[in-house]
C-alpha cells in the first residue's frame, strides 16, 4: 500500500491517502509535490488517484501551501539545491530567471501526445528560457472587469466592453449601497503578487512604469500618483471595510456572496463566480475588458501557475510524466467529465478555446482568451522599458522590492501614511535596491 503524506507544518496541511498496492520488489518513486493551495491544485491532488492507477511505480506526497508561504519554501529549497521538491508550483516570474540560473530542468522531451504546440503562445513563451520550455502551464489567466448585470440594469447603467478607470469610478458611486454591497473590490492586501500584481497593471493603462531604459526608477511620477489616487479613492469611497487586509480569495468571496458590484481582478476566477453551487450570483455576472485610460495599454496581466522540476530532484524521469500528465488535454478532459467543462483549469491550451462544449459552458471564454493573447510581457508600457513582465518586472530582486512598495502602499490604504509618503518611500527602496543590485549590468 502507498501512504502518500504531508506533515503538518506551520501552514501546510496534512494529506492521507492511499495508491495501489505494489509487489516489494517493485521500485517506486516518490515525487514530493509543493503547490498552492487553490481550488484548482486541490482539484489536480484529488484526481491524482488516477494517475497513480495508471502509474503505480510512482508515489505522490503533496505539500500544500499558500501562495506568500509557497514562494518561500520553494525559492529557499531551489536556491540552495536543497532536494526536498520534485515538482514545484512557479509562475511566469520565476520560469525564465530561474531557468537561466540553471535551477530547472528543461521540459525537452515531454511525449508527442502532451501537444506542445497546442499551449498559447504567449503562455508558452512566459515559461521558456532560450526557446526552451522549463514549466508546464496547469492554468493561466490575464485580468478583466467583472461585475453584478441585475445591479447596472438596475440602475440604468450600461457596462461598455472596454471601460476607462473613469468609467469604473462612476459606476462604483452608482452602484455602492454598503448595506447591501458595496460599489467595488479591488485587491488591497500587501505582497508583490497581491496588491502590487493590480497596482502595477493599473500603473501601466495610465502611462506609468518601475524603470525607465536606464533602470532608473519611475515611481515618483505624475503617472503612478494618478494611478494611487484613482486605486485609494475607489477603495476609500467604494470599497468594503478594511480593504488593506483583502486579497484575492477574500474579494472572490465577497463576489460569491452577492458583496460587490464591480471587481477587477483575474480571468480565474470566471468559472468560480458563475458556479451556481459556489456563488449566489452565478447567473447575474457580467464581464468586460480590464480598465484602461485610452493610452493603448489595459490593466490586464499575464501568469501562469506551472509544474516545474527542480534541477536537485533524483526523480526527474518520474516528474516528468506526472506533469506530462497533469498539464496535458487529457486532464482537462477528465476534470469535465467529473466537474463540467466550465471547471477546466483555464488559459492554456489553444482546443480548449476552440472546444465547443466549454465555449457553451464558458460565454466570458472569448474575453479571457482575447486578453490572455493581447498580453504583450515584452511590452507592457506606455513608454519604453528595459524589462519584461506585466504586473511583474522580471529581474530577481523584483519581490523583495514590491513586497516593500506593497506594504507602503497598503499602509496608504489604511490611512496610516499618506499618498506623497507612499510614493517617495517607493521610489527610495526602488532606487536603493536598483543601485545594489546592478541591473544595468544584468
């Protein structure tokens, strides 16, 4: 019998559960997995019995964490060729800077019938380092403008496909009713892939950017202020009580709840709003494009959470096939027969758009797919930059530097600081960094 656990440590939870049994003379290999504990890799660990049944060489241990924690154990361990992860959950961020270090093994050699050629291109090229894809895409998303259809109908509003920042400022003020719902909910917890992920998108529809072409840092300009100000207004005058202390997942349950009018966040969470036995509102949501400012760039993104191999794992054939298996059509396949095609885990692969039963299943799928192949990473700003990345710039000492601007900003939304000390505190940390780590020399 194969006991597949995980111990209980500080945030991790404990998983018991059994695979086939196995002759003593058989080898096995046991592939610790560390992934983020969403619905969605929930979902991949329950349907995993499958894949042992059909692999019963293979042992699976999960470790499952939540995002800020994932990041953590997973950058210490990789860092330090540490061993203790076959497969880890990355995203777009790591995949290339951690390629080019030489941290994972390329995905050179997946099977014919993985399709590599059926992954959007640009998902695709996110994950690759050189040409060379490193980490298989398990979902994808960009951003979009979600809101509440009975409340605009009810108040004579009329959401337009591509909605300015201005636009979503006066639907807000419509529509905000505390008692009932508020106008609007927009990420306000710190972290680099929290608040950050929506402010630097918002950022860039209104002409901002972290650096210019000589890395030197832009966040004391007229474009970021602009940005901050319409951000803190619409949270201050629109939002739910303590904004600063909400996330992602907390947002999506406000949502669920019939809580918000508007929420501009990921295309993700699509198919959990509109799950009739998750949300109360699933059949009066509507969506549009992420807001822009008419300057020719949306506060819209692109991430991926993959499954990548540690170059320190002694499994690597192993975790290839699991991932193989886990990131493939096949999958997606298996979740809607046991879930509905609205529960595929979206943005990856080009037949998922083109399948008509998840077209039926899925109306907002054109507008996910339309944003997700409209990111341009290689170019996400008004003006001119010297990096990659959308809500992200991809240079290694990014987190460190937006996990300090996050929390100043955060601290803004709660009212301890205010908007001009929020700002020449970015800018200070940003610069400060920048002149430590070089990147001009990158």
């Amino acid at each position: 019998m194969l006991l597949r656990t995980v111990l209980v440590t500080g945030s991790l939870t404990c998983v018991l559960s059994t695979g086939p049994a196995l002759a003593e003379s058989s080898p096995v290999s046991a592939l610790t997995i560390a992934t983020v504990g969403n619905r969605d890799m929930v979902r991949m660990q329950q349907l995993s019995e499958g894949f042992t049944a059909a692999n019963p060489d293979i042992e699976l241990q999960w470790v499952a964490l939540d995002e800020n924690t994932l990041r953590q154990h997973v950058t210490t361990d990789i860092a330090t060729a540490g061993g203790r992860f076959d497969i880890v959950t990355i995203g777009t961020y790591e995949a290339a800077i951690w390629a080019e270090r030489g941290w994972l093994l390329p995905l050179d050699d997946l099977p014919a019938s993985y399709q590599v050629d059926d992954l959007l291109p640009t998902v695709r090229e996110a994950l690759s380092f050189q040409g060379q894809l490193y980490a298989a895409p398990f979902y994808a998303e960009s951003a979009f403008t979600l809101y509440r259809e009975d409340l605009f109908a009810e108040a004579g509003l009329s959401m337009v496909e591509s909605p300015s920042w201005e636009f979503i400022a006066r639907a807000a003020a419509a529509l905000h009713d505390p008692d009932e719902h508020y106008g609007i909910c927009l990420r306000g917890k710190p972290g680099w892939g929290e608040n950050m992920a929506l402010l630097t998108a918002m950022a860039n529809a209104y002409g901002g950017r972290w650096f210019d072409m000589q890395w030197v840092p832009q966040l004391a300009t007229a474009a970021w202020r602009d940005a901050l100000d319409q951000y803190l207004s619409l949270l201050w005058e629109y939002g739910p009580p303590n904004p600063e202390q909400l996330g992602f997942n907390d947002n999506l349950a406000l949502f669920q709840q019939g809580k918000c009018a508007i929420w501009v966040d990921a295309t993700v969470a699509a198919s959990a709003v509109t799950n009739p036995r998750e949300s109360m509102v699933a059949d009066r949501v509507g969506f549009a494009l992420a807001p822009q400012q008419g300057l020719g760039k949306r506060a819209n993104w692109l991430w991926a959470w993959a499954l990548a191999i540690p170059s320190s794992s002694t499994s690597s054939d192993a975790a290839k096939r699991f991932i193989a298996w886990a990131t493939s059509a096949d999958f997606q396949r298996q979740v809607a027969d046991d879930e509905g095609w609205a529960q595929v885990p979206p943005g990856t692969r080009r037949s998922l758009y083109a399948n008509p039963h998840y077209q039926a299943a899925a109306p907002y799928s054109d507008m996910v797919l339309e944003s997700l192949t409209a990111a341009d990473p290689g170019n996400p700003t008004v003006e001119p930059v010297p990096y990659r990345g959308i809500q992200y710039v991809a240079i290694a000492a990014f987190p460190g530097i937006a996990t300090a601007v996050g929390n100043r900003f955060a601290k803004a939304l709660a009212g301890e600081i205010t908007v001009d000390e929020a700002l020449e505190n970015a800018q200070w940390v940003t610069q400060k960094v920048a002149e430590q780590a070089r990147f001009a020399d990158q």
